[in-house]
C-alpha cells in the first residue's frame, strides 16, 4: 500500500511539472508583434509590470529585461559608472554636466543626444513623482552630446539617482508606436 501511495505521488508531481511545458495555446495572430514576458517577482501587485520606466516601478522591468538602459549604474562597489554616458563634472554644488556616448541609438534608430536626455527627463519628472522628488530639478539645457542638470536643492546624490531604474531613457518621439506587451508566458 505504502509503494502505491508513493508511486501515485510521484505520477502527480510529474504531470504537474510537465503541465508548463507545452506551447502556447493560443499563437499570435498573424503579423502581430507581442512582446511576452512572466515571472514571478514582477506584476501588477508590484507596480512593475510593463515596460515604461516613467509608471511606477516599472523601470525595473525595463533593465531587467535588457530593454533599457540608464545613464549610469552602479558597480559592484555601489559607485556610479557611466553607462550611456561617458563621464560627468559637477559646475557647483547645483548642477552637474553629463557628457553623452556618441555610438549609441535607440531600437528605433534616433540618436541618444542631449535633447533626447532632456526630453526624456522632463517626461520622467511629469509622470513619477518619486523621480520628482529626487532630482528636484531646476533646469535642464541639452548641447549636442551633453546635458546640463540643475537641481533646486544641493545635488550630491544626483548621480545616484540617475541610476535608478526610473531613469532608464525610452525614445521620446511621438512619431514612435507604443510597444505592446503581454504579460501571458
């Protein structure tokens, strides 16, 4: 009785293991780009289920899923590194001039420039009120391959928090259809 038992359980926990991993049951329709994605530690409870990192939490979602990347990161020291960008100078206590990487373009092809930067900031401090929070800014100015961030307040942490997921730039042209996304794996 006690080797049924054992046998029965482990036809169970077999099937259920087996159950995800068939295919979809549903294809996409034909032409239709869906981008899907699953996991267990990001969803709609969470905030971050999505791929705008100006909603919420979900820049989270944009880095992890390599589809965005921020101006800088930190190291495994906790020190910001440029990432898109290649270096900064603090002009006062204030405001903070980043120098852009030249070689880079965003999945629709634009250029990662200055005012890309700036436009994407000011979106950014529009929608999340937590970013407006911590950049508290002032002005921003875009020359070329730079922009010129001024805080309202002292800003040493300014660099710190443009690592922040909530950071990550997604192309600012209205010309650009919106990416649909699915959360069904």
């Amino acid at each position: 009785m006690m080797k049924l038992s054992l046998l029965g359980s482990g036809l169970l926990l077999t099937a259920l293991l087996l159950n995800g991993c068939g295919p979809s049951a549903a294809p996409d329709k034909a032409g239709e780009s869906v981008f899907r994605y699953g996991t267990t530690a990001y969803g709609v409870a969470m905030e971050n289920a999505g791929m705008d990192p100006h909603e919420s939490y979900k820049g989270w979602s944009t880095l992890r899923y390599g589809v965005g990347e921020t101006l800088f990161r930190f190291n495994e020291a906790m020190q910001p590194q440029p990432w898109l960008a290649t270096g900064y100078e603090f002009l006062d206590d204030h405001t903070v001039k980043i120098t852009l990487r030249d070689d880079v373009n965003f999945s629709s092809g634009a250029r990662l420039t200055g005012a890309a930067v700036k436009a994407c900031l000011e979106d950014l401090v529009k929608r999340h009120k937590r970013a407006a929070d911590d950049l508290k800014l002032a002005s921003i100015t875009a020359d070329g391959q730079t922009v010129t961030i001024k805080s309202q307040e002292k800003a040493p942490a300014l660099i710190n928090y443009l690592c922040d997921p909530y950071v990550a730039l997604p192309t600012m042209s209205k010309s650009r259809a919106p990416a649909r996304i699915s959360s069904k794996a």
